[in-house]
C-alpha cells in the first residue's frame, strides 16, 4: 500500500474460513478490541490507525491513517471487507 501509493484495499476473504487462517491481521481491530485502534509495523516503520469503521450487510467499510514512523508522512487508505 505505501510502496504503490494505494488509497484503497479490497479484501475479498474472510480473516479465517474453515477453521482455516487465510490472512494474517493488517490493521487494528476495532471490531475484537473497540480499544485498539492503531498498530506498529517495526519491519516496514509504518503505523496504522483505524479511524473509521462501518458495518454494511455483506461488507465492512475501515478508513486508516498510514504514517511512516521515519518521515513522518501519512496517507488516508480505504478497505472493502467482504465478510
């Protein structure tokens, strides 16, 4: 997302499916922790801040602040969750 200078994000999996884990967790889960809303990301110095999240019927709208932890720029980026 940082690299290609992405605004969005379409996720069309579920996180696990089948008892299986098919990704691992990129951004803060405000749906399984309301009180986590950011995350570091030492290896890549990024962090992510969930500022929104909006629950439709068969998807899950997040808005996330990126900021790169050495310059200091942020992006806003969008992700579709199809649930």
């Amino acid at each position: 997302v940082w690299q290609q200078e992405s605004r969005a994000i379409v996720m069309l999996n579920r996180v696990i499916e089948k008892n299986a884990v098919k990704c691992s967790l990129y951004w803060p889960d405000g749906e399984r922790n309301s009180h986590v809303n950011e995350m570091v990301c030492e290896d890549v110095r990024l962090k992510i801040t969930l500022e929104a999240e909006e629950d439709k019927s068969y998807f899950v709208v997040r808005r996330f602040t990126v900021e790169h932890l050495d310059t200091k720029e942020t992006k806003e980026v969008s992700q579709h969750h199809l649930v």
